[in-house]
C-alpha cells in the first residue's frame, strides 16, 4: 500500500503530531476521549512535503485520497457537499507541528454556493445569517486562496452602508448581505476574469492548496526562523464539519485557558461571544463576555466546558488553550494546545502543577521555555503603555530588556547627559569598545549596523544591558544630530524606546516596570541544577559582571575577554603607548605600567568567583582596535606619545587591514609581540598570588587560555612564552601555585588537529563565534546584510552565529572532541562563543559530551534550564 495521506479525526491520536500536526492530532485525541469535536479528517504534513516535492501541486494520488475522505465524511455527518437539502460546510484550517498562532491561512464557511445559501437560508429561518456567511466565505476565499486586497471588500461593505444610511455592520439585514454576495462576486470576476467558484470540491481543493502555500509565506517563515522550526516539517491540514456560533442567541463562540496565561493562577480564564463567528471575538468590535458569565446564558454548555476543562488538562498535563462554539445549546471544541504563557504564569504553573501531583519535576522543567527566563531578568515596558506605543522601525532583538530615553549619538554625550540626571539611549551606527562606558550608562543601545555577535550585541549582553542592532532602515546623520526612518526625523534630545526582545523601536517615552521575581523561580531553578550534567560558566570581564553571574548561578568563568579591560580610564593610554612604541624600551615601559593595572583586574575578577575557576584569554583584537580615529584624539595622543601627527597617523594607517577579523590578532599577537604575553602572564599569575594569600581557603587556580591558535608549533611557542614567565613569577614569590594552560578552538585548522594540540593545551573551548566565522567564510559582523536573502532562497534557515550550525560547524566540535579525548583522556572541554546560551546549541554541547558551556551573565539561568532539559531529553 502506498502511502497515507489523509487520517479521519477518529484514526488519529496525540502522539501523531508530526504527522497530523498539533492541531490535527489534538483534534484526533479530543475525538477518542469522547469529547464533542465536529467531524473531519486531517491532510499529513507529508502531503505538504509531496506538495512542494511535486513542484507545488497536489498529486492525483492524493486529490484522490481527498475525495475519498471527504465521501467518509459525508458519511459520518449525514451531510453533503453542495446539496440542497442537507449541506455540508466545512473549515480548512492550517496545523504545524508546533503552534504558530496566526502565521497560516485558514478559511471558514467553504462549501457555500448561490443554491446551498439558499438551503441554508431556509432551513435555519435566519437568511441574514446565511448571507452573511457566504459574504464572509467569498471575501476570505479571495484573500487566502487569489489574495485579493481585503481592502476592496470593505470599500464595498462601507459602500452598502452608506447607501443605505447605517453605520454598523449589525444594522445590516438579509438583503444588504445579498447584495454583498453579488457585489463581492463582481469584483473577484473583474480583477480575476474567472467567476466566483460554484463547486464546493474546487473550492476546498484550492483552499487546501492555499494552506499549503501558506506553510512558506513570510511571516511563516520568519516565524519559523526565530523560533527554530526547519521548514522540512510542512503544514498538515484540517477539513472540518462547520458548527455556527452565528445562527441566532442560542449560539456562540470563545477561547479559553484553563489556568491564567498572565500570572498563571489556577482559574479559567477566556471570553465568548454569543451569536458571533470567531473572528468578531479577535476582532474586537464587540466586548466580549467573561467565561464566567457563560453560566447565566447556558449552564449546561457552561458545566460541560468546565468539565472538559479539567479533564484536558489532566490529560495533557499541562495549561490547555482551547476554542469552542456553541451552536444551537450544543457545544463543540474546536482546538486545544498547550497554551503560550508567560515567564511568571510558567513557572508557577510548573510549581503548582508538582504540588497538585499532576506533574514531577521533570517535567515542570520540560515545560518551560528557557528562553522565556529572560524576560523576569530585566525591566519590561508597561503592558497597556506598549499596546498603545507605535512601532517606528525593527532590527534584531540583541539584547533583551527595556529602555526609553532621549536619543544621543556618542558615548560621550551619553555620559555627560546621565550625569545631568537624564535617561539616554546611545543611537551609533555601529560600536566600537571606546563606547563601552557609554552603553553601560544607557538605558538601551540602537545601532543601524551588526548582527547578533556584532561588537554592541556581544558587550550589551554581557551588561544586560538592552539593546537592538542593525536596525538598517534608519539613515544615521549623527554629526549633525538627527537620524531619519519611514519619513520621519528624530533629532537629539527626542525621546525613543528600544525592545531588546522584539527587536522593536518606539518613537515615543514608555515606562517601565522593574522586573520581578518570584519564590517559585529559585525552587524551579534548583530542580534544573539537580537535573542537568552540564556545568555553567559565564563570559565576564568585570567584577560587576561576574558578581552579576554569580547571583544568577554561574559556577567559574568560562572567557575573560582581556580586551575590555583596556579601554577604562589610563588603560587605553597605556596599550596606545605600547601600540606606539618604536622601540623597545618603550615598549617596555608601556607594558610595565599596563602590568599592574591588569593584576589588578584580575584580581578583582578572582575576588569577586570567591575561587570558582576563571579562564583568563590572553589580547585577541587586532590593535586597530584601540588606535583613536577622530583627529582631535589623534592630535592629543601624538602630543602626549611626543610624536607628530603624521607620525602616529602613520603607525595608524600602518595596523589598517583589509580583514581585520582574520588578520594580526589573537595568539598572533603574542608571536609578533612576546612582551604582551609576558605582560598577561605576570599580571595573571601575580593576581592569583595575592588573592590566594588573602583567602587560602579558595586555592585559585589560574587557567590561561591562548585565542585564534592554529598549530600545535604556534602553540608551543606562546605557551612557551607564559610558562616561562609564570615559574619564574611562583618562584620569585616562594609560594606554590598551579596553573593550567589551554586554547580556544577557533580556527577550523586546529580542530582538524586537535589532536595534536591537546598534548600541549590542558583545556579546550570552542569560540564558536569565530570557528562560525572562518567555517563559513562570513564575516561574522557582516553577514546580517546578506543572511535574509539565504532565509529567502531556504538556504539557510537561520543565522548561524546565533544558533550553532550543528551539520558543519558542530561537526568539527565533535572531531576535536574525540581528537583531543584520544590523547588527553581528561581534557576539559566547553564553549565560550554566543551559542553557549542558545537552547539548542546547548542541547548540542551536551549530546557532544562537553563539560561546560560558557555564557553571558543574564544568560546563565537560560542555560542552566536548557542543559537541565538537555539532560532529561537524551536520557
Ligand atoms: C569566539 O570566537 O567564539 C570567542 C568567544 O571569542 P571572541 O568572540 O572574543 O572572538
Ligand atoms: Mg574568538
């Protein structure tokens, strides 16, 4: 037998989901458990797949299929297609795999023609509501099927009204939707040249089709992408038996969930409409009712729902999101699915749901999103205030929080003004590390450039500070103070808001809520850290940052970019100096002020892991980086270095490279420039020295980790280089100190021989933003240009330097894995690029055996969630 394409609702069952779709196959179980769902039968999500296989057209084989399950249900319900006694109307609806509210087409009514109206008309004694329905099917049939302007349809019923004096839409009778059926068909044949389809198997072969399609239209896809759907699971698609909530007082329509989506208290919460279609209640011209008042209008209907209630949500074990209709005193369910919530309302659901002994802790876990975490670790905007707020442009959710402030353009402006007691946000077209301390005291950072791991997202994460990045649309005139999008000017001074989780920009003042955080978040917390094996560390580079991480649970520090150090206070002078040195004696004397300034970071960052372990990565940018490039900057540095400015000019065009990116930096550095290893390595050692004599109890044990290392030789030059200075530094202070030496995995070429490194790295982590970067071949700050045009050509279907390629760039982390097991047996492994506070990249870390992944601060609750599920799904 071939294969089956098509399930009647009573063949299927929830476990079929990836067949049936979510909403398929909840229909199929609330069919078995003997609830009242109106009769259908679902289209596979394989037919979806053959649809597109077929070049975008539904085969013989299973039109035939169709045909075949459309008899059986004419069968069951004793109706039938077009017939002018007893017709059948059915909906077509979309059903993924996972739910993805509002993304796909669906229509409603399908099977009416001039006769079955007619039929309609008569048999229910309501031909207003007859008309209307066959209005309401050709306006959504033109949209979703021939995608015709929905606007022309309300030109016309605006057109209706005023001819005949009414205003609301209520107001019209039978003769007015008459009237529209045949003024909407005289539209459809003059914009389409073809009538208005009479014959319901057309009607329901082209609305299936439209699903289908629909299954790669673009907020789909966009959808898709955000929330890591692969576009290989298809559309399943559901032809089901209308019931009308339309037909007179004794009908109605609603949705309902069975705890509080908002704050999760145990209490249904919904709303109905009576004699309503369920989009009057989405469209919100009438004030729905509470579920509550279902009662005083039908008490059976009402106690009947109550009823299904708890039974789903006992059967599914979790908070159900369910729509229903009432038709004639009789209910019907229509859908359920675990229903979206937020971060709150999740966890004390999970909590509660173990205290009722309907769930364990385990699946308390598996049943929030860590992702959604975040949003209780920042402050929000005020629900009702953002509702109102206009949306001026969109860029990528960088960095998650909330902020409004006035706009400046520089770092500096932003300091001067929050010192004059005002709210900022820093609009640049891109950061550079001079601009960390003004980010850090802005409410919220815009730049028009960068993606995901763009210097602004790395560093504005790390703060938990808010923060959107390459918002492109925006036409940045920062000299003369003012930036220009969708038409309009935003000037210095203007109050903007920034959505660092929507990626959303408001051009308006919203207030904020400080984030909250309840009992139930530790308790909930605490089963993840039981469950998972992965341990979590975080990316941090100061101790505020670390202290930060520590709070959210972070257990050792897993990247010390050094770099950041450099630009606070005398530090720049200092690298400026060394940068500039023409001698070595100068050089020299460069470093032996950087020295102490670094000892005593990274003192500070030991005291403040209070002994938990801290990998220290030695200078990684390439030193442009740190080269002023505004002429006055450049004027004063020439002055103090007592050099002309033709002279420091030159050195500057001297670091210019045409790819910075793979070009003088990292462990490259330490080759050109041994003195800055020597320098990193006394200052390291010498701070661990000190903070050991302080608090013998932590025994810190500094781990060194050396970037960008390419070749086991490479390495053992550098790590010749630390060595020598670290025995030398312990034996000149007559204490005892370990220490270990490790490398980043960043170059495709050291993973490849991984092997070979790992008789000389004692640890190895993954910087998975440059090993992206150079597997790929894409700049990992310019490739959000290009990257949308793969997502549109299905290429690829999301950014990589967001969530961890698994096929290629994971499987060079699985080779230096084993390669590096095989000669070090204990090796220590993690990652410290982006992806170590990504869900499914975590998931990948623990498949791969890795001991840790390493993480922004205000990531690291995300992670400990992801690795505990991480841990209980590959069980
Ligand atoms: C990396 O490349 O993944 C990494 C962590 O280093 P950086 O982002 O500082 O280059
Ligand atoms: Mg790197």
């Amino acid at each position: 037998m071939g294969t089956k394409y098509v399930y009647l609702f009573k063949e299927g069952n929830a476990n079929m989901r990836e067949l049936l779709g979510g909403k398929g196959a909840n229909l199929a179980e609330m069919s078995s458990l003997g609830m009242p769902v109106p009769n259908g039968f679902t289209i596979t999500t394989e037919a979806c797949n053959k649809y597109y296989d077929d070049g975008e057209k539904i085969s013989d084989e299973i039109k035939a299929e169709i045909m075949e399950y459309l008899a059986k249900l004419e069968a069951e319900t004793g109706k039938k297609f077009g017939d002018a006694q007893n017709p059948l109307l059915v909906s077509v609806r979309s059903g993924a795999r996972a739910s993805m509210p509002g993304m796909m087409d669906t229509i409603l009514n399908l099977g009416i023609n001039d006769v079955v109206a007619a039929t309609i008309a008569e048999k229910s004694g309501n031909p207003r509501f007859a008309y209307d329905s066959y209005r309401r099917f050709i306006q959504m049939f033109a949209d979703v099927v021939k995608g015709l302007s929905k606007k022309r349809f309300e030109e016309i019923i605006d057109e209706v009204k005023a001819e005949r004096g009414i205003k609301d839409d209520l107001e019209l009778n039978a003769d007015d939707m008459k009237t529209l059926v045949a003024r909407f068909k005289e539209f459809y044949q003059a914009e389409l040249g073809q009538s208005f389809p009479t014959d319901p198997v057309e009607q329901m072969m082209e609305a299936i089709e439209a699903v289908f399609k629909s299954w790669n239209n673009e907020r789909a896809i966009y959808y898709r992408r955000i929330n890591d759907i692969p576009s290989s699971w298809g559309t399943a698609v559901n032809v089901q038996m209308m019931v009308f909530g339309n037909m007179g007082d004794d009908c109605g329509t609603g949705v309902a969930f069975t705890r509080n989506p908002a704050t999760g208290e145990n209490k249904l919460f919904g709303e109905f409409l009576m004699n309503a279609q369920g989009e009057d209640v989405v469209a919100g011209v009438r004030t729905p009712k509470k579920i509550d008042q279902l009662k005083e209008v039908s008490e059976t209907a009402y106690e009947q729902f109550v009823d299904i209630c708890g039974k789903l949500e006992k059967h599914y074990k979790n908070m159900q999101d369910m729509e229903f209709t009432i038709e004639g005193g009789k209910l019907f369910m229509l859908q359920t699915r675990n229903g979206k919530r937020t971060a709150q309302a999740a966890l004390r659901i999970a909590c509660e749901m173990v205290d009722e002994g309907l769930i364990n802790s385990d699946e308390a876990l598996m049943m929030v999103e860590p992702q959604q975490l975040d949003s209780l670790l920042h402050p929000m905007f005020e629900a009702d205030a953002l509702k109102k707020a206009t949306v001026i442009t969109t860029g990528l959710a960088a960095s998650p929080g909330a902020g409004s402030g006035q706009i400046v353009f520089t770092a500096n402006e932003a300091k001067e003004e929050v010192e004059q007691g005002k709210k900022v946000v820093l609009v640049r077209l891109e950061t550079s590390p001079e601009d960390i301390e003004g980010m850090a005291v802005s409410e919220a950072i815009l730049t028009v450039r960068g993606g995901m791991t763009s210097h602004a997202a790395v560093v504005a994460r790390g703060m938990g500070a808010c923060c959107v990045s390459g918002a492109g649309d925006i036409e940045m005139h920062a000299e003369e103070g003012y930036f220009v999008v969708g038409g309009k000017t935003y000037k210095r001074g203007d109050w903007i808001s920034v959505d660092g989780s929507t990626g959303n920009v408001y051009g308006e003042k919203i207030p904020t809520v400080p984030a909250e955080i309840s009992g139930n978040f530790e308790r909930f917390m605490e089963w993840a850290d039981e469950r998972r094996v992965l341990q979590i560390r975080t990316n941090a580079d100061t101790p505020k940052d670390a202290a930060q991480a520590v709070r959210f649970g972070a257990e050792g520090i897993g990247l010390v970019r050094t770099e950041h150090m450099f630009f606070e206070g005398d530090k720049i002078k200092a690298i400026r100096e060394m940068i500039v040195a023409s001698t070595d004696e100068q050089m020299e004397e460069a470093l032996n002020k950087l020295e102490p300034m670094q000892q005593a970071d990274f003192e500070g960052i030991y005291e403040a892991m209070e002994g938990r372990p801290v990998t220290i990565r030695f200078l990684d940018p390439p030193l442009h980086e740190f080269v002023p490039q505004d002429p006055d900057d450049i004027a004063d540095l020439a002055k103090e270095m007592n050099i002309s400015v033709d002279e420091l000019q030159n050195i500057i065009d001297g670091l210019h490279e045409v790819n910075p990116m793979m070009g003088h930096r990292g462990s490259r550095l330490d080759i050109s420039y041994p003195g800055i290893g020597r320098m990193q390595t006394a200052a390291v050692i010498k701070a661990a020295i000190n903070v050991n004599k302080r608090h013998p109890e932590w025994n810190v044990v500094p781990e060194i980790m050396l970037p960008l290392i390419g070749d086991l030789k490479e390495l053992k030059y550098v790590k010749k280089i630390v060595v020598e200075t670290a025995n030398k530094v312990i034996a000149e202070s007559g204490v005892e100190l370990a220490y270990h030496v490790g490398t980043m995995i960043e170059v495709p070429r050291a993973a490849l021989l991984a092997d070979e490194l790992a008789e000389d790295a004692e640890f190895f982590s993954f910087g998975t933003n440059d090993l992206t970067q150079l597997t790929f071949g894409f700049s990992r700050d310019d490739a959000g240009k290009f990257l949308p045009e793969y997502y549109d050509a299905k290429v690829y279907e999301n950014d990589p330097f967001a969530r961890l390629d698994q096929h290629g760039v994971g499987k060079l982390i699985k080779l230096a894995a084993e390669l590096g097991r095989k000669t070090r047996p204990d090796i220590k492994l993690g990652i410290c690029g982006e992806h170590g506070g990504d869900p499914s990249s975590i998931d990948f870390c623990h498949r791969v055996g890795l001991n840790y992944v390493s993480c922004s601060p205000y990531r690291v609750p995300i992670a400990r969630l992801a690795a505990a599920q991480a841990a209980i799904v590959n069980e």
